[in-house]
C-alpha cells in the first residue's frame, strides 16, 4: 500500500474501508488501488491508503503467495520458493527499506498484493449487501461453492447500508437496579385527551410510579396545564408522608414536564429532572408499560359491568387501588404495598367493579314511607377514607359511604330494569358536551365494545 498516487498505473477509484495502523489509534482510508511497475519488478493491486507515512509491504501477503521473507539485523529478503532473491530490503531504523526505483531482480516478476478486506466488501456488495455475520457463515460451512475463504468482517459502516437499513436503537433493560430507596427515583407521563370525559369533567391521567417499590399513583387532570401545580403538590404531600426526599423524576419532553414553573421548583428544592430522548418512548417504559396495563384492566372492567363510559376515570383509579395491593415485584418478592408502606395490605373489603349495590339515604328530608336506600354501582374505595364509591343511579352522582350493602351476583346492569343508567343521547358525550359532577342530572347509554376503544383512545409518548 503507498501514500504516493502518482506511482500506480492503471489506477482505479474504489473506496474499500480502513486500516488502522499498529500502535495508533488513526486510520487509513483505502480510496482506490493500481500497479506499482519499475519496468523489472511488478506489484499489482496496490492500495491508495490516505493517512501513510510510508510504502508498505504486507510480509503476510507475501507468505500467502508461496516467497520466502527473511528477516537479518540489517536486511530483509524476499525469495523465491527456490531461493532466487527477488528483492533485498536495507533496514534504517525499526524499517526495512526497499529502494524501489533502483531495484533490480534476477528474473521477471510480478506480485499480485491480495487485499482480503477490499475483496470481503466487494463480495458484500455481491450479495446485494447482505450482512458480513451470513457470509462467514456460508463460507465456513461451505453452503455456497464460488466464495472464496477470506476473512468477512465488517470493519467499517457502509453508508448504503446505513441508509437503506436503518433501525431504531435497541433498549435493553438493566441486569441491576441502581435504585436503593423508595422515592429515590420517580417516572412520570401525562395520558390523554379521552374521547370521552370523566362523570368530573376530567380528561386527562398523570401516572406517577416509583421506580423502587413500582407503586403507583394517579391525579387526573381537566387540561394538561394543571400538570405542573398537580406535580409540585404531589411531590411535597409525598415527601412529608413517605419521610423520604424525592431526588429524581423521569419523564418525556413534553410541555406538561418541560416549563418554567415546574424547573424553577424542582431546581429550588435540588430535584434532578431527566429526560427521554425524542422519539424514543422506550427510554421512559416503565410508566408507558403501567398506562398499557391499567387500560387493559379498565376497559375489561367497564365492558363486564356494562356501566357507561364517563365512569373510565373511576375503573382506572380501580385498577389503580388494586394492583397497588396485588402486584409483585420480583425483585423482592414482595407486594408494591408493603415496598412502600411497609406492611401487609388488607384486600377484605374489596368487591367486584360495577356490582349492584344499596346505600343508605343519610340527612335528608324521608317521609315515614320514603326509600331508606338508593340503588347504585360500586365504582371504586376512597383514597381518603375507609369507604366505598357508589355510583347512584337517582342523582347520578358519585359518594363515598361505608353504609352499604352489596349484591356481587348482580354486576350487569342488562339483567335488571335500570334503565336510567343507560345513555340514550350518544352525541352529547361526542360533540363536546361534558357530563356533569355531583347534584347533576345527565342522560345514560350503553357502553358498547367499539365505544370502548374509542374511549381509551389516548396519547403515549
């Protein structure tokens, strides 16, 4: 291989990867190859190398070829196979030089200088690109008969095969969690817009889970710029509960997450606040995989009960509550409850979601042959308090009551004559119209399947 370009004949043009020089970490470019002719001694195919200090000669090349290279403390020799000398090398240095322009030889000659990387790129571009590791493997198997045995290894990118394959990177999960306290690391993402809103108006979840214990917790949220005030409160109400400091929250680039209200806070408070890169959902899995697996238990929920779908916010709060106390983390082989909170969970009270149920009237005007009980739904357990979630069909509202009564064999409404659960206006809920919270009236349908996917029809980045 030469640095000299004006020294080859029948120069051609064919850039042919790299090589990296011994002991530096600078590589060559191989941009085409020629002959080098002296008029007695000829060499073919030698590389154009950008980078070279020197001529060189590949010692291997010449072995492979059948001459003999011998090596003294001043010179260097190649011969022929019958010990005909076809050149001598004076060393100066660490070098072994070969006067080119001066050399004689006995006989004729011609070197053919075999550039195994040159050719294992060619035969990549053969094979319409196919990748270096099937190659190998067709020629150390002997799959293919034609191939020739060189070394196919893939020493440098190939630019078409970078444009025309490109892949998304891979995200590999970590052998090892580097987190050792609850609280200590925290993953955030904003869901939403629902296709429908909540029986509150709400629209929008922000999933907070903890990346030691995974537990979980929900806020929702009627527009996405509420996130900030709802993060800040979250974060202090957590901390002084937990007795633990929040130190890092993960979460997208997304405006809810990225603005000055919520950096100014976290900055004053010394909270560090990473960040996924763009387009790369993967990198924030965690939160993206617990958003899939509450939906999936929501959706199961609603469609079982039959109840209508501005009740959603209530069925993933429900999901929430439960896989919170029944979800364990293998890593401990405990429940998220106890990572968090340090004790066992009572699931005693828990009934099925969207059971009909009775609850006692409580403060209010009853004659002495009035109803001393409402029907309703159970829709969820109170955050708050030890109480349940009804929904009662005569106020459409939603309470929270310890003084109920549960029939868990009747959990579909279709079955009973409670038609003032159903809605009969569909178009009010899509054009816009939101339902109404407590002491409101509104009017009732069926949830059916494709209703249900419209509704968890939401954003994850």
């Amino acid at each position: 291989m030469t640095v000299f370009k004006h020294l080859l004949h029948n120069y051609v043009e064919e850039p042919a990867g790299a090589v990296r020089f011994a002991n530096s970490e600078v590589e060559g470019h191989v941009r085409g190859y020629g002959m080098l002719d002296n008029g007695v001694v000829k060499i073919q195919r030698v590389l154009y190398v950008e980078g070279l200090d020197h001529n060189l000669f590949s010692t291997s090349h010449f072995c492979d070829m059948k001459y003999q290279v011998r090596f003294t403390i001043t010179h260097c020799y190649l011969e022929y196979p019958d010990g005909y000398e076809v050149f001598k090398a004076e060393r100066h240095g660490i070098l072994y030089y070969v006067d080119f322009p001066t050399l004689s030889a006995t006989r004729p000659v011609c070197l053919l200088a075999k550039d195994s990387k040159a050719q294992s790129w060619t035969w990549h571009r053969r094979l319409t690109h196919h990748n270096f590791r099937s190659i190998a493997k067709l020629q150390r198997q002997g799959l293919v008969k034609g191939l020739p045995k060189l070394r196919f290894e893939k020493d440098s990118l190939c630019s078409a095969c970078e444009m025309g394959k490109m892949k998304r990177s891979s995200f590999k999960s970590k052998s090892e969690s580097s987190i050792s306290s609850a609280l200590e690391l925290l993953y955030m993402d904003l869901c939403g817009p629902m296709r429908t809103t909540s029986i509150n108006g709400k629209k929008y979840v922000l999933v907070m889970i903890d990346d030691y214990s995974r537990y979980t917790w929900l806020e929702f949220l009627r527009n996405k710029s509420d996130a900030p005030e709802l993060i800040i409160a979250f974060i202090k109400r957590i901390q002084v509960r937990l007795q633990l400091p929040v130190r890092t929250i993960h979460s997208d680039n997304d405006t809810e997450f990225k603005n000055d209200t919520l950096q100014s806070y976290l900055t004053s408070v010394g909270i560090s606040h990473n960040f996924s890169a763009a387009y790369a959902p993967q990198q924030n899995g965690i939160v993206e995989r617990k958003n899939h697996t509450l939906v999936e238990a929501a959706r199961t929920m609603l469609a079982y009960s039959d109840l209508p779908m501005y009740l959603w916010a209530e069925a993933v709060a429900t999901a929430c509550f439960t896989q919170n106390r029944t979800i364990i983390v293998k890593r401990f082989n405990k429940t998220t409850y106890v990572l968090i909170n340090k004790c066992k969970p009572n699931i005693k009270l828990l009934r099925v979601f969207g059971c009909r149920c009775y609850i006692l009237r409580e403060r209010q005007g009853l004659s002495k042959f009035d109803k001393k009980a409402d029907e309703g739904y159970l829709v969820g357990y109170s955050l708050t308090s030890k109480a349940y979630r009804i929904y009662i069909i005569r106020t459409k509202t939603v309470v929270e009551s310890m003084n109920v009564s549960f029939d868990e064999n009747s959990t579909r409404t279709s079955g009973h004559n409670s038609s003032e659960l159903r809605l009969k206006n569909k178009a009010s809920i899509h054009s816009g119209i939101e339902p109404v919270s407590k002491g409101s009236t509104t009017s009732n349908s069926n949830s059916t399947s494709s209703e249900l996917d419209l509704l968890y029809v939401w954003t994850f980045r």
